[in-house]
C-alpha cells in the first residue's frame, strides 16, 4: 500500500513558569499506509491529541517534519496547503464543543463546501442531506441547532461535517469518550462503516482498548510524549513486549483464567513532562527494570518484523531478554 502520512521526529515543547520546557511531545516517528487505521493509545497527558494537532498543523511543532501525500505540510502555503486542509480532517472529542451553537446544521456542514468551493450555494442543501443520510441523521435536522440533538446525534453530524471535502485522512481524536456507553458502539460501527466503504485512511487516538482492538491494523503505545511500542494491532494484543504496553492491555477486560485476571498494577504516578526522569521515562514504574534503564535512555528500535519498541530488554547492547 501507499504511504500517505510520514510523522518524522516531530516534537511540541510549551514554555513552563518555573522550569521546562513542557516536553509534550519529544521525537515521535511513525508512517500510515492509504486505507490504514493507525491507532495512538496511552494515558491521559501522554502527548495523544497534542501530537494530532500538531499533524494537521492545528498548532506548529518545536521540531520534525510531517509529509502528507509528498506535501511538506509544515512548509505549505498557498494551493498546496488548501488541498492539505482538504485532504485531511479532525473529529474532536466533544462534538458540542466543536459545533457552533449559532449555526444551523445546514451551515455547520455546508460551510466547508462553500469555503472549498466544491458546490455552488444553491447546490449545499442537497449535498448536506446526501452527507448527513450517510451518517444516519435525517433532513429534518437541516435548519436544527446542535443543542437539539443528543451526544451521538452531534457527533455523527461532526462526522458528516468531516467527509464533506472528501479528505484522505481523518484524525480521530477520542471521538466516543464524550459519549454514554451504549452509544460508544454505534460510532465505532459508523466510523469502521464508512473506512469499509470509501477506504479513508484514520489515524485513532483513544483510551478504548477494545474499540482499538476492534478497528484498528497498527498500534502506537505513547508515554511521557514518546512511542514506546508499535506494531501490528494482532501482535500487540497477544503479546505486548514493552512493559508499560504490557501493563496497559493488561487493565482490557478478559474473561478470568484460572481465577486470576492478571492484571499488572503500575506504583506511582505518571512523571511530569517538565521533569522527566533520566534514563527510561518509564523505569519508576517498570515491574521489570534493570540496571541501565535508570541512566541510559533506550531507543526505539525494530526488534521483529513491523515490531518496534523502546526497551532495554529488547536492546543488543544488553542482550534480547524478551523470554
């Protein structure tokens, strides 16, 4: 398949009142195939949505570079950065936040096709009414205002407002955590529907190990800004290498074996990316640190085919203590 995303070395630093920088995101590299549904998972404040911004070019980068279709996109203007906004959209997390409460549902997803110069005005109402059918919202919410309609009724028209342009890539920003649980499913079955049928190439950020178990082919595991573990989503789920992924999916809900769930509980709490450790940012935490992991920081390495990871068990200089 055809590269269409390469992230290279990107990082975000943010000035910080009494140290810093704040590192919130600090060398992240990874490449998405067309058509594929590249996940980004870790905690709360690991760099998640900074870096999505940072890819769209939301917020500019401390430093890297993002490729999107052979577009600098960090160094467009004019022409080339129009189509870079066309070819790649967001979902946010919170659909009323990013819907404005004094637009109508017509204008709020025919904006961007007036704006693109896709259609002509008298053409947006029945685009609009093609674009919400597709995402299961009737006609009748043309001339409604978002605080009419539920959580998964918003997000459905945000989704609706995303495929308006016709984008390559859709950056989903833990687009369900808003959400009540029973309606969760049927985003995830609405998002996997549309990736099926017209082959849109995402990159997923959420906490839902299962939804990215369910949706996605490559996994990245972030921590403290940094990818720790990346691989095939097969791969990872039966048998994480990096021990903070293995405590990670260790929390997924399991049937019980034996009568004992395995769950891995970390000690402490996540450093913070203004002071983070030396070595392994995650060696305070680790269940399985040794000697070099507190003084040398490993590097992220391809330790198996398409597996990559950031570990001292992994690392030649120590020896492959993986078993």
């Amino acid at each position: 398949m055809k590269e269409l995303l390469r992230v290279m070395d990107v990082k975000k630093y943010f000035p910080f009142r009494g140290g810093g920088p704040l590192r919130a995101v600090d060398g992240v590299s990874f490449t998405v195939k067309e058509g594929e549904v590249f996940a980004i998972v870790g905690e709360s404040g690991c760099g998640k949505s900074t870096l999505a911004r940072v890819i769209l070019r939301l917020m500019m980068p401390t430093g890297g570079r993002v490729i999107f279709d052979g577009m600098d996109v960090f160094k467009a203007g004019g022409e080339e950065l129009s189509r870079i906004r066309r070819g790649m959209q967001i979902i946010f997390q919170d659909p009323m936040a990013s819907l404005n409460p004094r637009k109508r549902i017509i204008d709020a997803v025919g904006e961007p096709l007036l704006i693109n110069r896709m259609v002509k005005r008298g053409e947006v109402k029945d685009h609009v009414v093609e674009l919400l059918r597709r995402v299961g919202i009737d006609s009748d919410a043309l001339y409604r205002y978002p605080h009419e309609f539920s959580g998964g009724q918003r997000q459905r028209i945000c989704i609706a407002r995303a495929l308006a342009v016709k984008p390559r890539l859709i950056v989903a920003d833990e687009p369900i955590s808003a959400l009540d649980v029973s309606i969760q499913a049927q985003i995830m079955n609405l998002l996997e529907d549309l990736q099926r049928q017209n082959r849109i190439t995402h990159v997923f950020i959420s906490h839902n190990l299962l939804a990215v178990q369910h949706f996605s082919n490559t996994i990245a595991v972030m921590y403290l800004g940094r990818i720790v573990e990346m691989a095939r989503t097969e791969d990872l789920f039966s048998r994480p290498f990096h021990p903070y992924s293995e405590a990670l999916l260790s929390a997924v809900p399991r049937p019980e074996v034996g009568g004992k769930a395995g769950r891995i509980l970390l000690k402490g709490d996540v450093p913070s990316p203004v002071n983070i450790p030396d070595g392994c940012p995650f060696h305070p935490r680790c269940h399985r640190r040794f000697d070099p992991c507190d003084r040398i920081i490993p590097m992220l390495r391809e330790v198996d085919s398409g597996r990559w990871v950031s570990c001292h068990l992994y690392n030649g200089r120590f020896g492959n203590l993986k078993d």
